[in-house]
C-alpha cells in the first residue's frame, strides 16, 4: 500500500496529506520540557544513519521525536484517507504509525526533496497537486505560505484546504476541528 506509484483506494473521502515534523513531532517545542500528551521516542531510521556517512550506526545519537498516541485515532476518526506528505516518505510507517495507532498510509514519493521553486512554492507544492490527480484534499504542515495556498487553487481542480500547524504544539484539537468542518463542508461529489 505504501509503495511509491500506490495511491489510496478512491472511496469518494478527500485525501488527508500529513506532514511528520511539525504537526506530528512538534520539533520546535522547548527542548527541555516535552509536550503535554506527548511521548518521546528515540529512532535511528534509515534516512537519518545515511546522514551520518562514516560514523558507525551504533554511534550515531538517536532522532528525538515527541509523539501524541491520541493523534493516530483522532486522524482515523476524520472522513479522510490519510496519506503520508513527509520526508519520511515509507519510513513514516515505521517510526510515525505505529506509535501512535496509525496503519500502513500510502505516501506521496518525491521525485526530489528540499530544492528551490521559481515561484517561490514550497518544495511539495506542485508534485503534491500533481499527485493528487484532481482529488480534494487537505494539506497538514507547518510551512504552507500564502502562496502555497494561493497556487493550489489557482491550479488543482477540486477543494483543497492548507492548513499550517505551528511546529511548537503541533496538532491540536482546533485543528482537529478544522478539518471535520471542511471535510464536512464539501458537496457530496467531492468526499
């Protein structure tokens, strides 16, 4: 299901696309005192070894992320599929869904990551759109600008809704309640 040409199966719920670092490991919360309901977790995924080329994987410190195990029943309790839309990539299904009750998501592949846009987008923008294919969708991440916003519905051709999560709280109930009012805004052809 989370192979890189996977979609989610069309069951007529808008898409929920899910950022990691932000609105699920509020990265950028105090480092000295964790959040409330959250729970840490040291990882050493793939991903963050081969950022450490030459050091054995043994001595490379651990990842510190700070997980909700509410949050996994929250999402799956929206009328939306939920879709990986994170660097993590395949390795959210590793380190992100399962400590906090989420199954095997399809994710969004990346072509490629972190590089610049003549429009001054977001890196994820276009190839998100892209990979919607016409499908509504909500964008949860911490930074969706503007014109993130602003460009999406200039250019995708059913509802879509950015929200941006501060990377200091991460989900939080209003936001939970955002969602289900949009998803429950939409006209009946477009869940």
């Amino acid at each position: 299901m989370g192979g890189p040409d996977s979609r989610p199966d069309e069951d007529g719920r808008p898409l929920l696309l899910l950022d990691v670092d932000g609105p699920l490991n509020p990265y950028r919360a105090k480092p000295h005192r964790r959040p409330e309901g959250y729970l840490t977790h040291r990882v050493k995924p793939a991903s963050w070894l081969t950022r450490h080329p030459g050091t054995p994987p043994a001595s490379v410190k651990p990842l510190r992320l700070w997980l909700n195990p509410d949050h996994g029943p929250a999402l799956l309790a929206l009328p939306f599929r939920p879709v990986w839309c994170t660097t993590w990539t395949a390795e959210a299904n590793e380190w992100i869904g399962p400590p906090i009750g989420l199954p095997e998501l399809p994710f969004v592949p990346w072509p490629r990551m972190h590089h610049g846009d003549p429009d001054g987008l977001h890196w994820k923008t276009r190839y998100l759109t892209e990979w919607a294919a016409g499908r509504p969708f909500a964008w949860v991440d911490d930074e969706i600008e503007p014109q993130d916003t602003a460009w999406i519905a200039a250019n995708h051709p059913a509802p879509a809704l950015t929200l941006r999560i501060d990377h200091r709280y991460g989900l939080r109930p209003d936001d939970f309640a955002v969602l289900a009012a949009w998803a429950a805004a939409l006209p009946a052809a477009g869940r």
